[in-house]
C-alpha cells in the first residue's frame, strides 16, 4: 500500500449515512445554536416588518362585443378594435396611468407619511389616527423627527445635507402647535389633533406627490381582468394602512368612471366653446344687418316689392347660410386633416363643430386617443422595440391611416355640396340683378338680416342639441363592487417567516458542520482511521476529565471507570496480536506521530493494568531528546542516556514505583548524540537484560514523525503500538502509520486512538482483536 493510496474507500464517492450522523451529532451544539440564531433573527424581521394590506374593487368595462369575421367596412372594423375585439389592455393601462392615480390623490392623502415610534423602536403606520397635522409649504422628501412634550409643545428635529457643500446638518427646537416653523430649508406648520400622543416619538416625511404617483403605480396598483372573455376588471392597491389601502382603490375606481365621463363630454365641451365663439360673432352681424335694414325703411317710406323678387331672395339668403355654415365644417375638417396627415396634436384631435359625431369619426378618433395614452405608457418602461409598444403602435399607424382616409373621403363630398350650392346662389343673383336699385338694395339688406338670423338661429339650436348631449352623457363604465376594510394584513405571512427562519438555521446549521467535517483534517473516530488504513485498531481510550488526570495512574485510582474499562480492553487485544504465545516476555513499544498525543500516559497506565495480573512490567522512556518525566519524583536522576552512554550499570538506574510488580527507567539527561547511542548494541542489550527480568517491557519511544531515532526499537519490539490523538491527530498522519503496518521489521502493529469524547461518538467497547473481546462500559463512580 503507497502512502497516497491510503485505503481504497477514502477516496469513495457514496455517502456514508453513519458517517454523516456522526459529523451532525459532533456539531450539533454549533447546529442548535445556528438555528436558534436564524429563528431569533427570523422573529425580529418578522416582528419589524409593516404590515401591507390589500383592498380590491371591481368595475365593468362597457366595451364592443367581439367580433368573429371581418366586417369588410373598413370604418366599422376600426371602431371595433380590428378583429381583435375589446381593448381590455388600454382600459388596464388607463387605469395605472400617473394621472388617474394623481386624480384619484385629489380625495386620499398619500404623500403625507406619520409613524409613531414604541419603545422596541418599530414604526406604526398612523393615518387619520395621527394626533399631529403637517401643513408643508417647502422640504418635501426630508424626514422630521416629533417629540410631544405636551399638549401645546414638542421638540422638532430635521437631519439634512446642505445641498451646496454636502454637510450634514442637524437642525432641533422646541416648538408650539400651530405655530409657523421656518428654516432655510423647510417651512410647515404643524397642528394638534383631537388624538392623542400613543408613542413618545413620531417620524413623518411629505413626498412629491408627482414621484409618489409614478411610485404607486409600478408598485402598489395591480388591474386584471376577472376571466378571459369577462369585462371585468379588479382592482387591487396595497398600503400600510388597512383604511387608506381602502379609501385609495375607491377612490381610483372613481377618478377611472370620471376621467371615463369626461372624455366623451369633452367633445362636447369643446362644441359647444366653438358654438359660443360663432354665436358671438354672428350676434354682432346680426343687429348690424338689422340696424340698416331699419336705417333703410325709415328713409325710403314706400317700397314695392314683388311676391317673385322676394322669395328669390328668401332662397338665396337660405342658400348663403348652407354655404356658411358648410365652410365653417371644412375648415374644420381640413384642420384635422392637416394634423392627422402631420401627425400632431393627435391627442387634442377634435369633431367639435363639424357635425360628425353620429359618422362613426369620433370613435375612431377616441379609440386613437387611447391608444396613443396606451403607448405613452408602455413607453414609461419599454423601448419601441418590445412587443407590446410594437403592438400598440401597429394599431395607431392603422387608425391613423383609416381616420386619414375617412376625413379625405368626407371633405371631398363636402366640398362638392359646397360646388352645389355656390352655383345655385349665382344663379339666383343674375335674377336679382334685374330689379330697379332701390328694390335690390333692400333685398340684399333683408338678405344679409335673414341670413345672420337663421344662422344665429341655427347654432342656438345646436347649442341646445349639445348641451342636452352634455347632460346625458354616461359612462359605459361602472363600478360593481366597492373596497371593503381590510380585516387582516396579506403581508408578512410572521409564521411562516419565523418557520423559514427555523428551517433555514437548522439546514445552514447542518451544512456548517458537515462543511467544517469536511474541511477538519483532524482524526475523531474510529471511523476516520478506516477510511485512511487498513491497520487494525487495538484500543479506544475515552478523553480524560483533565490534563492534570493524564499523568495519573487513573487504572489504580478508579478501577472501575471507563478510562480503566478501555485499558483492560487493550490489555485483551494485546494478548491475540503476539506472534508467538508462548514467549514468556515481550517488548510493547508506543510512538506517535508528533508530540502530546498521549505515549506516556498510555505507557503508564497499560504498565499498571498489566501489573494487576501479576505481570512483572517496566516501562523504559526512550525519548531521549524530550524526557516525559513519567514520575516527578525520578526528576533528573540517571536513566536511559547515563547507561548508553556507559556511565552506570542497569541496576543503577531501575527505579520502584508505588504499584507492585511495576518499574520504570527515565531518559536521563539529554544526550548531544542521540541518535547515536539508541543505534548502539547497548540498545539491544538493554533490552534483552529487561526481558529476562521483566514480563512485559514497555518502551515508549519519540515521536516517529518528528525524529528517526525510533525506528532501531520498534524493529526489536514484539508488539509496535501507534497512538493518535482524537480531535488532535491529522489525517496525513497515517501515512506514518501505514509506512510501520507495512514494514517488514515490524512484527506486530495496532493503533490506540486516545482522548475519544463517548459522548459524541457512542462509545462502548467491543474491540477484539480479530475476535470482538472486550468489556462493557462503566460509569465512573
């Protein structure tokens, strides 16, 4: 086995469901405490959070029918929206256009913002519960800060930046209710109502009404239509307070039915302003025409005229008055022309005075308008390449060009009646020409007379006609149902926000630790070690309570305890790994790979557990370089360097411990030379005199991975036991490990994993060597 290859399940991609248990059960208070946090936080945002509640009204759309085939008439498709059928779309985009929602901010105050502050800080809306009144006159979007001190006094406090030189400045004062507040950067009034102070601080801010309309309408308004081939429309309207969110959606349901009413009056309104300019104008005429003719008769006392001179004067007067009145409809036409044809002012396009409304033009020209608010919408976050805009502006170039059509067919008929008529009035004027001066000069003064008066009395009688039009004009519109309150916020949903806290703290929880299982190069259970090698494991001790128990002989003080319990497991495991079980002494010797992995308080203790069968033992520190000091009181007395180097015999330096049956050598002073006197044939010798005096000889050598000064003991030993500390030990360190299991000089190799913590890892023994022995566990008394 090479030392990258340590076993062939490391590098195993299926997942090891015990192993993931194991990783859990290692971090689950750092996974507790991650979840509690997450919750905490989740209970704190979800506690801060405003409430947002929703109010929804429902309004009929009273557009055409669709239609199934093309009619063929191309004025009757237009007004019908094509083949398309209704235009659903345009009555959405009416309804969120800015200035419906300006219109409808005329009844509902939304710019003005008032929180009251309670004492864990968080802001409660206030609407017509506020016990305060702004009256701002200037700093619009600053945020003011009220703290009552009573009835009639609080302290203000503004936070700004001078807009000139970017520095915050602070401005504070005690002020009066009612009384004017003024700096050089706002001015307002601020009033006291009838309720009273709840909170002992307020926050209020007055937004631009004209951003706050755009703002509404992007974010807070939603139309939809109630089903796919419904005229019906709902209208929805979030808001921090459940009693504005009410007032708002109805009042917008409104301000849609009005703006609805007031764009098909407006072409009456404008009519009927025209008819009052024309009627002015022939008012004048008409007492001048009357005036000479009075003039007239009073200076010639006897006039005779013939019954046939005046009925061809009758008949002209009727005539030129046709003619006035049909040129005052083709300048008016022409004029629509020209701005259809120029493509301005489309969206002031007027009728008014053409006597067009019933030809099917002015619902042409209204379903434009529409469309042309339609685009200037989309407009507001497309571009002309999306396909709505495309869409809309399709159907523009086709009403447009359908009205352009219908204008120019409509003028030339007038304009050929118009032909008509003039010839007719020549004609009648080579009649009049014959009669005597006197006589046509009074015809053509009571001509000009009648005309001015049948005209006058014609635009009196249309002035009537749309007034009366004006009156009753109705929305095709109306409003099914109105808001209700709203008894319950739509969000935060605090539940299931606190339950998402729960859940993600507990999975983030669990991804940090199985992340840190990962990413934790340190050895912790058993199962680490046979992930990485194949060498068996021979011993489990449990962590020691304390360091100061580590140096201690636990096996002779509590006998009973666990830590005693996993020594006579390895005791046990120990006796099968003999090669040659009838050899009446062998040599244990303990290493590491680095220092403090615990070689000498397991040398101790297994000495001592081997000492309780009787077993003459002696533990020899070998690690020449850092001595162990296994028993304070053989500090600095002559050991292992004093013999090898050949300054004392062996009896000399064989101390007696407090346990029966049971010796130890010390390392001695630190030699300069120590790899040389470990590889002398002293080494041997030693060892050999040990072994017929002694049981069970235990070495516990340096650190294997540090220094090579061990590696002549371990060949010599019968038994080479490796020790790796849990939650100490890294992984790499088994290369080590696996370098003495698969060496040829090594007789007989284990590992002992040390400082297992069997709280996390179920612990229990049962580590036989090849056959399962072992003992239960006991609870330390």
């Amino acid at each position: 086995m090479s030392d990258i290859e340590f076993k062939k399940n490391y590098e195993d991609d299926e997942i090891d469901l015990k192993k993931l248990i194991d990783s859990i059960l290692r971090y689950k208070y750092s996974i507790i405490f991650i979840t509690i946090l997450s919750t905490l936080i989740a209970l704190i945002i979800a506690y801060y959070m405003p409430n947002v509640y929703q109010s929804k009204a429902t309004v009929e759309i009273g557009v055409n029918p669709k239609t199934q085939n093309y009619s063929g008439d191309i004025l009757t498709d237009a007004l019908n929206g094509g083949t398309g059928g209704s235009d659903i779309d345009t009555q959405i985009a009416i309804i969120k256009s800015r200035f419906i929602v300006l219109d409808a901010m005329k009844d509902v105050d939304l710019v003005t913002n008032i929180w009251g502050v309670n004492k864990f800080f968080k802001k409660v809306v206030l609407y017509k519960d506020s016990p305060i009144k702004i009256d701002l006159l200037q700093g619009v979007d600053l945020k003011y800060e009220l703290i009552p001190i009573n009835d009639k006094k609080f302290t203000l406090i503004v936070n700004y930046k001078d807009p000139k030189t970017n520095k915050k400045i602070k401005y504070q004062a005690i002020k009066n209710f009612g009384e004017k507040i003024k700096s050089k950067y706002f001015e307002l009034t601020i009033n006291k109502t009838k309720n009273p102070f709840l909170f002992k601080k307020y926050i209020f801010s007055i937004e631009n009404p004209y951003y706050k309309a755009e703002d509404i309408r992007k974010n807070n308004i939603s139309v939809s239509q109630a089903g796919k081939k419904a005229n019906i429309l709902e209208i929805s309207y979030k808001d921090n307070s459940a009693l504005r969110s009410q007032e708002f959606v109805n009042s917008l349901a409104k301000a849609y039915m009005d703006q609805n009413i007031k764009l098909k009056t407006q072409e009456a309104i404008q009519t009927l302003e025209f008819i009052n300019k024309q009627l002015m104008i022939i008012q004048k005429g008409l007492k001048e025409s009357e005036n000479k003719l009075q003039k007239f008769k009073m200076e010639n006392k006897t006039i005779d005229i013939s019954q046939s001179a005046e009925k061809i004067s009758d008949s002209l007067a009727d005539y030129e008055n046709q003619l006035s009145i049909l040129d005052m409809k083709i300048g008016i036409v022409q004029n629509l022309y020209q701005n259809i044809k120029r493509g301005r002012n489309l969206e002031a396009l007027t009728l008014a005075g053409a006597d067009l409304e019933n030809s099917g033009l002015s619902q042409l020209i209204a379903n434009l308008q529409q469309a042309l608010l339609k685009q200037k919408d989309l407009l507001r976050d497309y571009t002309y390449a999306h396909p709505e805009v495309k869409k809309v502006t399709a159907r523009i170039n086709s009403l447009k060009r359908i009205i352009k059509e219908s204008v120019s067919n409509i003028l030339r008929s007038m304009k050929k009646k118009r032909a008509l008529i003039r010839a007719k009035i020549a004609k009648l004027q080579k009649k009049l020409e014959s009669l005597p001066k006197v006589q046509k000069n009074y015809l053509e003064l009571e001509r000009s007379f009648a005309f001015n008066e049948k005209f006058y009395s014609y635009l009196l009688e249309k002035r009537t006609e749309t007034e009366i039009k004006k009156a009753a004009t109705v929305s095709q519109n109306r409003v099914l149902d109105l808001a209700l309150l709203p008894q319950k916020p739509i969000k935060p949903k605090r539940e299931l926000i606190i339950i998402i806290g729960l859940i993600v703290g507990l999975i983030l929880g669990i991804v940090i630790a199985l992340l840190r299982s990962m990413l934790d190069n340190k050895i912790v259970s058993e199962e680490d070690i046979k992930d990485l090698t194949d060498a068996p494991i021979v011993g489990v001790i449990p962590k020691y309570k304390s360091k100061k128990d580590e140096r201690r002989l636990i096996v002779i003080e509590k006998p009973k305890s666990s830590i005693t319990e996993s020594f006579r497991s390895l005791r046990t495991n120990l006796q099968f790994m003999l090669p040659d079980s009838n050899k009446s002494s062998i040599v244990i010797s303990l290493t590491s790979t680095i220092a403090s992995e615990g070689k000498s308080s397991i040398s101790l203790n297994l000495g001592a557990i081997f000492a309780m069968l009787n077993k003459r033992v002696i533990i020899v520190d070998f690690d020449l370089r850092k001595p162990h000091n296994l028993f304070k009181e053989y500090d600095g007395v002559r050991g292992v360097s004093e013999y090898l180097s050949g300054h004392v015999e062996i009896e000399d330096i064989i101390k007696r411990t407090k346990v029966k049956n049971f010796d130890v050598i010390s390392s001695g002073a630190i030699p300069p030379n120590p790899s040389e006197l470990i590889t002398s044939k002293r080494t041997k010798e030693l060892i050999e005199i040990l072994k017929e005096n002694y049981d069970i000889v235990i070495v516990d050598t340096a650190p294997i991975g540090l220094v090579t000064d061990s590696r002549p003991i371990l060949s010599i030993s019968d038994i080479v036991l490796y020790i790796i500390r849990s939650n100490y030990s890294k992984k790499e360190f088994i290369k080590e490990a696996n370098s003495l299991y698969n060496s040829k000089d090594i007789k007989s190799f284990g590992i002992v994993l040390n400082g297992i913590n069997p709280n996390n890892s179920g612990y229990g023994y049962g580590y036989g060597y090849g056959y399962g022995y072992g003992y239960g566990y006991y609870e330390e008394k």
